[in-house]
C-alpha cells in the first residue's frame, strides 16, 4: 500500500518530517543582542506572572478571577456580572491593541510576551540542554542521552509544572484558598485535587511534548496574521536582494555570490523549524532567533549584519515604506474612544448598582380617591465587601406617594429585588404617562443614583 503513495517533495508541517514522523526540534542558541533582550523581558514577565496574585489591592488580590462566583478584580477594580458595558468596551480594547501592535509590529507578542514562548525557551530548554550536555549551545544532542539523565529532567520538568500550575489557580481560586487545598487531603477536595491535577499534566503535557506544535497547529493567531498584517508591518524577513544567490565561501566565487553563505544556521536557530529564507510564514513566531544566528555569521565572514532583520515587504522588495496608512490611523482612533468609554464608565461606577423592572400583571390600578397606582420593582445590587443601607426617595415630586414593601438592607455582594409602590394623581398624566425621578442614596459610602421611572396611567 505504501508503494502506491507519491513521496512528498517537502516538509508538510516544520515539525514532521516527510514521512509523516514527529520531527523533533533542538533549536541552536545564539546569544545576539535580541535574545538577551527578549531573556530580560521574560524573566521580568515571569517574575510578575507569580508576584500578582501574592499581591494585595484594597485587601484584594491585584487579579483574582473568581468565576464561581463571577468576580473580577483587577487592579483593585471589582467587576461583577452587571458591568456587561464595561466588559464590552474592555473586550473591544483588547482586539483593538491586538490589531494594532499586529499592524505595527508583526507577531511581537509571539516571541516577546507568549508565557508558551517564554517559558519554552528560558524555562524548559535551558533545562532539557542542560540535562543533554548542550549548554550555552543548544542544537541536538551529539550522543543518546542516558535514561537516568532524562527521567531526571522529566522530574524537574514536574515541580516547575507544579509551581507553575499552582500559580496558574491562584488567579481563579486565590492563594489563601490554594494553601488550604494543599494542606488537606486530596479526598477532602476532590473536584479541586482534580482541577490542580489536570493543569499539571496539561502543562506537562505541552512543554515537554507538545511544545512548538502549540504554534503552529492549535493557536489560530498564525492564522489571523493574513489579515492583521500588510506588506508595511514590521516582520522578521530575509533581504533576498542582499543574499541571493547563496553559496559557500570560496576564492573563485566570492564575486558572483550573495551575503548568504548558506550555512544554514538561522534554521537550526528557528524554534519552529522554518527557514526564513523562504519569506513570511504562518510558523515565524517573531522571536528573532534568526536574526542573531545570521548577525553572528556575518561578523565571522566580515560582512555587513543585518541579512536578517526587522523590516517589512516594501522595503525589502526596494519599494517605499510609507509609515502612515490607513489602519494605523483608523485603530488608534477607535482604540482612543474605546479606552475613553471604558474610564469614563468605570469612574462614573458607584458602590452599588440599580434596575427598575415592571411587575407582572395590571401595568396600573385606578383608585376611589383617583390615584394610578404602579406597581414596580427595584433590583439592588451592592457592590462592595461590606453591608449597607439603601434609602428610596422621590425627587421634586410632592403629589407622588411611594410606598417600598421591602427590605433595603442588603449584605456584602448580595443581590436584592425590592417591590415598590408608586402612586400618583390621575390628572396629573399626559397621554398615560408621566415619568418621576428615584433617588437611590448609600448609607456607608455616601453616593446616591438618580434613576428615571416612566408611570403608566389611563
């Protein structure tokens, strides 16, 4: 059956090989100005990543997602389910960012902020390399590695798992809950042994197996970058111009050949198996390994660095690079008045929030003594990690009676619906309506809401 089968000219995936085999990737490292960059960026992102949970914001972790209870806190800010406007402009923002740093700047949150990427390369290589005899070099090991070796690795792999995936429920269970989850019997806690479990084995999981193919088949950013980007994004790309045609180094054709020696090395550089030599891939993650392979060899061979480098498809092809188009016109702008929507909302954000809503039935009853009664009710919603005290009042309206058939004292992070009794003069509606302002005032944080209610009449 295999006889039939055509053979494939070339590599259908960078992580298999033609045969359709797993091709493993031992990426070489060169220690260029970008890597060292990038190393600082993300020790400093990983060192943040475990600091936030630990740290305290209005007796608040700095982010604790708490989707039980559907609570957000970031930064200090607590969003409950009813800020579905403050999580519209929030979510609005972000794609927002995402199209424009796209647009700017190629795929730069690949390879400089992707925890996959910087826990792949500054994490889990450098241990697997120094487990392998490769240090300070990388590349494939130059002989088997003995089993003892690996099943230490795959041990140290473990307990940074573990750490890891700790860290990763302290921002959804928060760090006091996830000490006491430790400290007792997993049969105690079953569904939560469970959860910490899986996150264990999916991380271990994806960095000591999965790795790179995390980018290149399930992540669908790779695939978003046809639309975000333009031929004036800034890419990692190879001047073919400069390059071609490429070829060893020799006394008889140094005259006729390109920059590129062909040694091959920003392959063996590439974490994704590419060859950027080829132009813009889906696979190119932007972590250019690519460029500082290429710059060391270019020092070596005394030609100018930069074969590989940070550009964009205009520029390389000799075209002009206008830096002013449309879409990094647009975005900003449009981020602008997203970003302006969100702090206005969320500064205008009081301590509590309100929803009139009509009760079911008649939408009013006429009295003997000629008053259109409605009959409402008033959902409170009390924000804060304290009890408060909500009074119900009627603005400027003299001839309004309102009667409130409930209890408005409501308890940290409860949610309450309290019916209410408005009634008013029959002459005193226009055409069966007349709208009456609520005031809605706290006793603990001193805020008041004014709310517009619209009373149905004949």
């Amino acid at each position: 059956m295999n006889d039939q089968l055509l053979p494939s000219e070339e590599h259908v995936l960078s992580t298999l090989e033609k045969d359709g085999t797993r091709r493993w990737i031992y990426p070489r490292l060169f220690q260029g100005k970008y890597w060292k960059m990038r190393r600082v960026v993300g020790y400093l992102l990983i060192i943040v990543f475990i600091a936030l949970p630990h740290i305290q914001i209005n007796a608040s972790p700095a982010i604790f997602l708490n989707i039980a209870r559907r609570e957000f806190t970031i930064l200090g800010f607590k969003f409950l389910p009813t800020d579905t406007l403050l999580l519209a402009f929030f979510m609005i923002s972000l794609f927002l960012s995402i199209f424009l740093l796209t647009a700017l700047f190629g795929r730069v949150w690949c390879g400089w902020g992707c925890p996959q990427t910087i826990y792949l390369e500054f994490v889990y290589r450098p241990i697997e390399r120094l487990f392998c005899g490769t240090t300070g070099h990388g590349g494939k090991p130059h002989k088997s590695v003995p089993i003892s070796r690996r099943l230490m690795m795959y041990g140290v792999y473990l307990i940074i798992s573990m750490v890891l995936a700790h860290t990763f429920l302290a921002y959804f269970v928060s760090v006091s809950e996830l000490e006491r989850w430790v400290q007792q019997s997993p049969f105690t806690h079953p569904t939560s042994f469970l959860v910490m479990t899986s996150t264990v084995v999916l991380m271990m999981f994806n960095f000591s197996f999965f790795r790179e193919q995390l980018c290149t088949i399930a992540c669908p950013y790779g695939r978003f970058q046809s639309v975000l980007l333009d031929r004036r994004s800034l890419i990692v790309s190879y001047d073919q111009s400069r390059g071609e045609p490429r070829g060893k180094i020799s006394k008889q054709n140094t005259d006729s050949l390109g920059d590129c020696i062909d040694c091959g090395q920003c392959v063996r550089a590439c974490p994704t198996g590419i060859d950027i030599r080829e132009g813009l891939q889906m696979e190119c993650i932007h972590c250019t390994q690519c460029m500082d392979a290429c710059d060391e060899i270019m020092v070596k061979v005394e030609r100018p660095i930069g074969l590989v480098r940070y550009s964009c498809q205009d520029e390389i092809e000799g075209k002009p690079n206008q830096k002013l188009r449309p879409r990094v016109v647009i975005y900003p702008l449009l981020l602008l008045l997203s970003v302006s929507a969100f702090t206005v909302t969320l500064i205008n954000k009081k301590s509590f929030d309100i929803t009139i809503m009509r009760n079911y039935g008649n939408p009013y009853i006429v009295t003997e003594a000629e008053q259109v009664e409605n009959n409402l009710q008033i959902k409170l919603v009390n924000r804060t990690d304290v009890p408060d005290e909500y009074q119900i009042t009627v603005q400027n309206n003299q001839d309004v009676k309102l009667e409130i058939m409930g209890n408005t004292n409501l308890k940290a992070r409860e949610t309450k619906t309290v019916p209410l009794l408005i009634a008013a003069p029959r002459n005193s509606f226009v055409s069966g309506l007349r709208q009456v302002e609520l005031v809605i005032s706290s006793k603990n944080n001193a805020e008041e809401r004014k709310v517009t209610c619209q009373l149905l009449g004949p």
